[in-house]
C-alpha cells in the first residue's frame, strides 16, 4: 500500500558513513546560558497599565516582560498571563495596572548558569521564560524554552531535519486536510 513512497523512505533515512567526521564545538547541558541571551527583552516599571504591557508584547513579538521597582525584578508579565488572567474577563485595560496581574518575585537565573540547569528550573517550574540577571541583580536578559530549542535545532539541524534536501516528487497538491 505505502510502497510508492519507498523511494523517499529510503532517500530519508539512508546513512551516509563519513571517516572523519568533525563537528567542530558541540554545546553540552555544562555549557553557560550567556551563549544564548542576545535577544530583545523589555523591562517595564510594574506601575504601566495593562494597555502599555500588552502593547509592548504585540509590537515587540516577544512572550514576556520584565516589571521592576527599584531596579529590582519585582514580576514578570507573560502571554500566557494575558490569556489566563484577562482575556475574556472585561477588564479597563487603561485603568488597571500589570501588578496585578503579574506573577510576584519570578525565579531568576545568572548568566554562568548551565543551560541544563535552566531547562531544569523551566521543566520543574512550568516556566516559558526565565530572567537572567547580572551580579548587581539588574536584568540583563530572558531565556526561554524556545531559545534554547532554536539553539540545539540550529546546531544539529542536519541530525534533525526530516525531509530529504530536494523532494523526489513534485508535489501537485496540498497535502493534509
């Protein structure tokens, strides 16, 4: 029934056998998350309304914000906040404020900590974005699971890609429902 395809199952999973293979600088869960931060991150004093938060997550295209107060991380204001907590619910979006609906006093991490240690603290915590701060306690950046995701699917991207590097067929039409 499924053999029309073999020929691209067979193109998918052949084994290509190198002598001397060399990857070069592989990253292992030891390695420091500094080598993933470089994103944009935006801090906010927790007193902006929930208007100005949820406007800078939408022009931003970012997950999250950091809150402050005192040059301190006082919360951190996520979409899945907004989606929880507001969405739905009536509320004067230019009257309240985001610490009330922050999450209070998030965990944080530095930026010589393991990315295993990282992905540790968000799988235990059920965490998308953790702060990093520097030795001051001032922010300095965000992980998330995405990054560190993108990161490891960048780096092994030929050890995880699905589909051969050029189609055998040529698709006619859309495939799925």
């Amino acid at each position: 029934m499924y053999d029309i395809y073999n020929d691209e199952l067979d193109e998918m999973y052949k084994i290509d056998i190198h002598d001397n293979i060399n990857l070069g600088k592989g990253i292992t869960p030891t390695d420091s998350i500094k080598t993933l931060l470089g994103g944009k991150f935006i801090v906010l004093n927790e007193n902006v309304t929930l208007r100005e938060a949820i406007d800078h997550i939408q022009k931003q295209h970012i997950g999250c914000i950091l809150l402050e107060n005192d040059d301190k991380i006082s919360g951190i204001f996520t979409e899945r906040d907004v989606v929880q907590k507001i969405v739905g619910n009536r509320h004067d979006l230019d009257k309240e404020y985001v610490m009330d609906y922050m999450t209070l006093k998030p965990d944080v991490l530095h930026q010589n900590d393991a990315i295993g240690f990282a992905l540790n603290k968000m799988i235990e915590g059920g965490y998308r974005h953790i702060p990093i701060i520097n030795k001051s306690g001032k922010p300095v950046g965000i992980i998330s699971m995405q990054d560190i995701i993108n990161h490891l699917g960048e780096y092994f991207y030929e050890d995880i890609k699905n589909l051969p590097p050029t189609p055998l067929r040529k698709q006619t039409q859309r495939e799925g429902g």
